[in-house]
C-alpha cells in the first residue's frame, strides 16, 4: 500500500510539472505591438434542435493599438476561450484609424445603432474619459484621454459598441475640411522635372585599322590617250590581237617667214 501511494504521489508531482511547463509565462514580453483587448459581453447562445439543444458562447471583443486605431468584432464557438480568440482576431482584422486631436475629439459627434444612440463630446485636457460599458472600452483602445459620453435608447452593450465606433468614423480633422470648403484641396501645383540627358558616349581614341590591298599600293602611270596626243604628235602604238600597229596623225604645217615671201613674189 505505501508503495501504491508513493507511485501515485510521483505521477501527481510529474503531472503538475507538466502542467506548470506547457502554461504560458506571464512576464513574458507579447509577440508583435501591444494591443487593448477587452471583452465587453460574453453570451451563451442555445439553439433548438430537433434532438434537444446546441449550446455555443459569442464574445464581444474590442481591440486598439492606444494610438488612433480600434476595432470591434463578435466571436462564436462552442467554448468561451475559443469565442474570445476569434472576436479578438476579427476585431483586429476590423481596426480603422480614428480622428483625434490633443488627446481628445476635435469637435462633436452623434451616432445611432439599432435603438442605441452615444453622443461624445470634447473635453478640456485633465477631464478623463467619462463613460462607461462599451463607450469607455472603445475609447481607451482608441487612445482619446479626455471626452465626455452621453447614451441614450437602448442599453445592449453590443449594439452600443457599434454605435461608438460609427460616431468615432464620423470625426473629421478641422484643417482638412476647411481646406476642402475653401477648394484648396482640388489645386494641383505641378510637378517640375528636369529633362532627361542622355549620356554622350566618349569618342574612342584609338584608330580604326585600314585594310591595305596590292591593288590600292600599285600606281597608276597611264596616261589618256586624248591627253597625250594633244600635245605631241608623235604616234601612238596600238596593240590590236597581239600586233602592234603604229597610228599617225596628220601633221599641221605652220607656215614661216621664208613661205610667206616666196608666196608674194
């Protein structure tokens, strides 16, 4: 018997080890951005079916990033760890940018969802987040410091935390909307861009070679035929078949001194 119970005592012992070992650390640092998550309601849903009922759980998650950016999403499954892990990834996935100013609403808003209506005001800094439910978790994930909330109508925290984030997506920055009335946003000042020089190409120093041939090296001495005869009146042999054949042109007598006397007389 003392050795049954030391066997259980050491399984027991191995089990928490266990246990302790695949449980998360808690001072170990998030992976990615820190982010705001809350759950705002956790439900238990029933459906009726022909064989009883089917039991499920929705959460509603709000995450932000503290920095002007929050979102909101509803998670199902049949387990609340599980419902809460998938609202916290949609709610992620749904993360839009908010319009804030000095840490407060740059002016005032009004939003309805289904029967649940939120009025947000700004407040003068030091003033802190009066709000509550649903109102006070979107706007701590968004990171507005100070604001002052009014709800009206219905009191359902989901569709509450719809109707905060449609007011936050209906704030406007003042400077942008007074450019827009004013039409200077439509001015287009264009661009000017230096022409594009394409780059000279640097002349080569070296010189093309020049092919020399026997036919470019040889002289020619020949001399034209026309050109030879007008100035003597030698003959001039032509080689015909293989002969040589010796042309002569008629010699013109130029008349002298002695001629033109003897003609006289």
């Amino acid at each position: 018997m003392v050795t049954q119970t030391n066997t259980r005592d050491r399984r027991s012992d191995g089990d928490r080890r266990g246990r302790q070992r695949r449980r998360p650390r808690r001072d170990e640092a998030p992976e990615g951005p820190e982010l705001f998550e809350r759950a705002v309601k956790i439900r238990r849903v029933s459906k009726v079916v022909k064989g009883g009922r089917n039991l499920s759980f929705s959460a509603m998650m709000v995450v932000g990033d503290y920095n002007g950016r929050v979102g909101a999403a509803l998670g199902k499954a049949a387990s609340v760890p599980d419902a809460v892990r998938k609202g916290r990834q949609n709610a992620e996935r749904a993360m839009e940018p908010v319009t804030t100013l000095g840490g407060t609403i740059p002016h005032e808003v009004f939003a309805k969802y289904g029967s649940a209506k939120v009025l947000l005001l700004p407040a003068k800094p030091g003033t802190g987040v009066i709000a509550g439910g649903g109102v006070r978790a979107v706007i701590e994930a968004a990171g507005i410091q100070d604001v002052l909330s009014k709800t009206y109508g219905g009191s359902n925290p989901v569709n509450t935390v719809r109707a905060t984030l449609k007011a936050l997506s209906l704030l406007k920055d003042p400077q942008r909307e007074r450019a827009r009335r004013l039409g200077l946003d439509r001015i287009h000042t264009p661009e000017v861009t230096a022409p594009e020089v394409e780059p000279v190409e640097a002349a080569s120093t070296e010189a093309e070679p020049v092919e020399v041939t026997e036919a470019s090296t040889e002289t020619s001495t020949e001399v034209p035929a026309d050109d030879a005869n007008a100035e003597t009146s030698e003959p001039v042999s032509e080689e015909v078949s293989g002969e040589v054949v010796a042309t002569t042109e008629p010699v013109v007598d130029v008349p002298t001194a002695e001629d033109e006397s003897e003609n006289s007389s």
